[in-house]
C-alpha cells in the first residue's frame, strides 16, 4: 500500500529524536580522544602546497557560489559539458615500439579488447620512424574515422604530424573524420631535457603552422600543454597546474602573432594532467584545472572557446615502483577512478610494468581493463561531476584555484614560462618540492606498498624486456637551461634492493636474526614492523612465535649463523629483558645488536649492555638501511 503524503502536512527533519549535533560537541570528543595534543598538529592535514585539510567539513564550509554551479556552465569547474557524453571518456592506450608491424599488431588487439584511441610514440629511441610510411603499417586496419590517434612525438612532432595527415589523406578521409592530436609541445620538451633544436622563437612559430594546420579539422588538436612531466620531476598539484597555464598562455601568445585569434587558438590546444593515487586531490585538480583554463579564455575574451579544451587525465609514471609491481595495478586503478570521477575527456593508464621495460599483452590488458571496470561495471561516466557539491571537494578546488593561480601570476611576472625555465627558478622550486616529498617517503609519513610498506622479498615474477638504451645524441641544441629531473618515488629504496640482490648473487645475502622475546602477542607488532622495515633496504629477517628470555635468544642466534641481531618485544617485556639479552647476543657472537623501538631514558643502561642501534618509526629508512647494508657487509 502505497501512502500519499497530504500537501499540508508538515515535513519531519531526518534526526527528529536526536540531539542536535554541533561542531562544539564534536569538538569536545575530539578533545577527550587525543587527550590534551595540539589541534592542529593531530587532526589538520596539509598539502604539498600547504592547504589545509580540515578533520571533517559542515555547511558552514560550503562556498556561496557552489550551490548554484552547473555542468556545462561557466566557470567550467563541474565540467565541459551538461550531461553524460556515453559511458564517459575516451579509453586511450599508449603504444611504442620500432616495428611498425609489431605495433599494429599490439593496436589491433588493444581495440578489438575495448581501447578506443591510441597515444603512438614516435622517434625517442622506442618510438616509429616518422614517415608515412611507419604510420601507414602501423595504422594498417584501424578505423581512424573512429579511432583518435594522439601523437607523442617531442621535437619531431612537426614530420610525425606531416606524415599522419598524409595517412589521413591517402585514406580518403574528409577534416570533420580526422580525430586525434599532434601533441606537440615544445615548451614541456624544453623542460623535460634541457634544450631544444630549434629557437624558442622558431619553435613557437611552429605551433602556430600547427594550428593553421588543423584549423578545418574540428575532431583534431596542434597542442598540448603538457604537467605529466612536471609532476613526473616533482611538482605539487598547484605548480603543475600554473605550468600548464603559464604554457597554454604561451601559445596563445604565440597563436596571436601569428593572427590566430584565442578563441581559435584555444580548442587545439590539448591540457594534460598527472593522477596518481591521491583521489580526492586529483579530483580537486581537475576540476581546478577547467576553471583555470576557462579564467584564461574569458581573460582573453573567448570564455566559450574553453569548453572545447580537452582534458586529458594520465596516471602518474612517478608514482609508479619496479619492485613488486603487482600493487601498480592497484595505483593505477585508483588513478584511473580519479581521472573519471574528475570528469577527464580521455585518461591513458600506464601498464604496471612501464617502470621496468616493454610492455606485453598482458600489461596492456591490464591497463585498458582497469578502464572498462570503471566505465562498464563502475558506471563511472554516467554521471557528470560526481564530486560536485561535497563541502571538502569544492573548498579544496577552490583553494588549489587560487594557489595556482598565485604561482602562475609569479611565472608571468617573471616573463613567462619560457624565461622562468631559463632562469631556473621554476626548476629550483619543483626540486625543492621533490625533496621534501622524497623526505616525506623516506622517513615513512608517505607510505609506498611493496617498496617501504609490506615489501616482497624474492622475485616477483616480473621480467618484461627491457627499454632499448638510447645513446645520447650529440648536442645541436639552439637553446639550453637546466633540464627538470624526473624520477619516481621508489627508486631510493629500490636503489638498496638492487644493491641486496647483487650481494646475494655473490652467496652472502643481507640477513638479521630476530631476538623476539615473549609470547607472539607480546612482540608481534615491533617484529612485523621490523621485518618490513628491513626489507625494505633488502635485508631478511625470519619471524619466530619467541623466545622465553635472553639466553634462549642467544642459543637460537649462536645457532643461525649470523652476526647481526636485533631484539624485538613490547616496552614491558624490554624493561625485564632487553638488556640481558643485549649482553647475551653480544656474548654468542653478534657483532651489531639492533632494537626495535626508541629507548626512552634507558638508552645509556641499553647501549651499555651492547645494544648498538635503535630503529623507530620516523627516522630517514633510506639514510638508517644504507648504512646498516654497509654494517652487514
């Protein structure tokens, strides 16, 4: 039976019954629960860039002109376009290779298993030679009246682009059935490797050819403005996004003296953008990024030229491990989501194993999987800016907004992108933040699974082959600065695996024995921890249920073979024990006594009883590990 609710009658608010639930009530259980700490240290989060992220967000967060926002409307934040485009976006899969046979073969099977474009690396040393020739083998059988082709060309994107027209046009296809992107972006080449072959000057003339080039192709795109690679060196969310603004700036400025006007200049020019497993801050990056963009067209009088700017979301190559790279999948996956649930046109999703070499079949299943998850059974697409309308989503876009905004404002006033890249303030900044993200992973505030959280000792099983070494070409450079150094968050610790694994090769692998004292419950969180912690510098460590006291730790460790020990109990069991055991494991032999812990005001009684290192959380891993490797060697 079905009851029809009278006009008249009053509605009954959701929490009738309930006490009225106030920030001063929560504010008071937060007190009793971190029992008198600082507020703000131990509940407000901070970005790289220094946002604050609050404990939780009421309607008192809400900003004054969210509520009123629609997709489709300026300033663009909750997306391009007004309702659901399919089941979303454009699944595009990266192709390399030098056989241009070989990379047809890959493409076909990508398409037919569900890839809907294509991003095709020419030149670079594993890219196709950049004729018509490569192109028409390698695009031999793809319907390129469907199929976007998006080129990943660097400097030789204007021959890369000459030669995919000409495929265009020995298929007969008409400007409106092109569809793809020439990419070409000379400033982010700059960036990337510190020089380029022609003048800026040149160079940027040649965007604008690119542009006329394209003017009767509505489904094709010149440019891109490329933050992948800043982020891929180190750049927050906020630097990355004033680089993209400070580069699309620079074309248009370039497009007008060349008589292209914005609002024509605008719709070629494709923005790409890094996500990595940060979701909600990747989603408030997109969004970001859309207003932004759409802030420079109405700057420039085409505010409606912004909403044919397409936004390209790739998962980060930086936050990407050689080691154990079974949990990239799990990276990318939840990249992937991001870049859907920020409403990207097109979200290219690196294989898991791109850090280690070529990728196979299987990879790129992997990759274009992950994507048909989200849009066939996640339904991701079917709705437009679902973040939309969340108090901590929308305060976060807008205060990246504005930190962008502010860094882009300090790019222009030195000149513009390409003067702040040959100063090198833009570089001294981005390393800046990379070091302290480098700091913040090796001392374990950011936690990296499989490399320095729950690291897998032994193989994988992972062995692709390798990426063809590419010499480094002798300089013809036109112009010069300090080039951004890309590297990816693991390769510290997986620099020390690679050291462990040569000395294991030789028949003496790293190994410490583990004095665990007490019953399991008694050491089990500090001997886990342990174990991890040492592995992550390529160092075993085998758990034992433990040892009753001191001189049955001995006897085992006397029997193992090693010479380093490291005792491991709860602080009760340490304060009846642990010194006992040091001077017993020092009496069997060992040479290096390791406790797990900090050892409070007993350091000097401990070190005295032979303890000769403490672990703890919070210390630099990478610093300890290296010099703990040099200790066992």
């Amino acid at each position: 039976m079905t009851v029809t609710p009278s006009n008249d009658a009053p509605l009954m608010p959701l929490a009738t019954g309930f006490a009225e639930a106030t920030r001063d009530a929560w504010l008071a259980l937060v007190e009793k629960a971190i029992k008198g700490s600082d507020f703000e240290k131990k509940m407000v989060g901070k970005t790289a860039d220094g946002l604050r992220i609050e404990p939780i967000y009421t309607p008192a967060d809400a900003l004054a002109f969210a509520g009123a926002a629609l997709p489709g409307a300026a300033p663009l934040t909750r997306g391009t376009n007004a309702a659901p485009r399919g089941l979303g976006w454009d699944i595009r899969q990266y192709h390399s290779g030098t056989d241009p046979s070989a990379v047809n073969e890959a493409i076909l099977e990508d398409l037919a298993g569900g890839t809907t474009s294509i991003a095709l690396q020419i030149g670079g040393g594993n890219g196709l030679a950049a004729n018509p020739a490569a192109l028409t083998r390698a695009l031999d059988g793809v319907l390129l009246e469907m199929c976007p082709v998006k080129l990943v060309a660097h400097e030789d994107t204007p021959a890369a682009a000459t030669a995919l027209m000409a495929v265009w046009d020995a298929r007969g296809l008409a400007s409106r059935d092109r569809h793809g992107g020439f990419g070409y972006d000379p400033i982010g080449t700059l960036a990337v490797t510190g020089q380029l072959a022609q003048t800026l000057p040149n160079a940027m003339a040649q965007a604008a050819t690119l542009i006329r080039a394209t003017r009767d192709m509505p489904n094709v795109t010149a440019l891109s403005a490329d933050g992948h690679a800043y982020h891929c060196a180190g750049a927050t969310e906020a630097q990355e996004l004033a680089s993209i603004l400070a580069t699309v700036v620079a074309y248009l400025r370039a497009a007008e003296a060349a008589g292209i006007s914005p609002a024509e200049a605008l719709p070629k020019i494709t923005v790409t953008l890094a996500v990595d497993a940060d979701q909600f801050l990747g989603i408030a990056k997109l969004r970001a990024a859309r207003r932004l963009v759409w802030r420079l067209a109405d700057a420039s009088g085409a505010g409606e030229a912004a909403k044919s700017v397409r936004f390209e979301a790739v998962t980060s190559w930086r936050m990407l491990a050689k080691r154990d790279p079974w949990t990239n999948i799990i990276r990318t996956a939840i990249a992937c989501a991001t870049g859907a649930l920020g409403g990207a046109d097109s979200v290219v999703v690196l294989p898991f194993t791109f850090p280690l070499g070529e990728t196979d079949s299987f990879a790129r299943r992997v990759s274009r999987n992950i994507q048909i998850v989200c849009q066939e059974e996640s339904n991701l697409g079917r709705v437009v800016d679902p973040a939309g309308g969340s108090w901590y989503v929308e305060k976060l876009t807008e205060d990246l907004a504005q930190k962008a905004w502010s860094l882009f404002q300090n790019i222009e006033r030195e000149g513009g992108i390409s003067a702040a890249l040959t100063k090198g303030s833009l570089q001294a900044a981005i390393a800046q933040s990379a070091e302290t993200k480098a700091k913040a992973v090796a001392t374990g505030k950011v936690e990296l699974t499989g490399v320095s959280a729950f690291p897998l000792l032994g193989d994988d099983g992972i062995a692709p082959k390798p990426w063809p070494h590419v010499p480094p070409a002798k300089s013809t450079a036109a112009v010069t600065v300090a080039p951004l150094r890309q590297a990816r968050l693991s390769e510290p610790f997986e620099a020390l695996r690679d050291a462990a694994d040569t000395r294991t090769r030789s028949g003496r692998p790293y190994a410490v024995f583990l004095a665990s004292l007490g019953d399991v419950i008694d050491h089990n969180v500090r001997s886990t921890w342990i174990k991890n912690y040492l592995a992550a510098g390529g160092i075993a460590a085998a758990m034992t249920d433990g040892y009753p006291g001191a001189q049955a730790a001995a006897d085992a460790f006397k029997s193992s073979g090693l010479t380093a020990a490291c005792i491991c109990s709860s602080d009760a069991i340490y304060a009846g024990h642990a010194e006992a055991t040091a001077k017993a494991l020092k009496s069997a032999g060992a040479k290096l006594v390791l406790m797990a812990g900090r050892p409070g005001d007993r350091e000097a009684a401990l070190r005295q009883a032979g303890v000769d290192q403490f672990l703890a959380a919070g210390a630099d891993a990478v610093a300890t590990l290296t010099d703990l490797q040099k200790k066992l060697a």
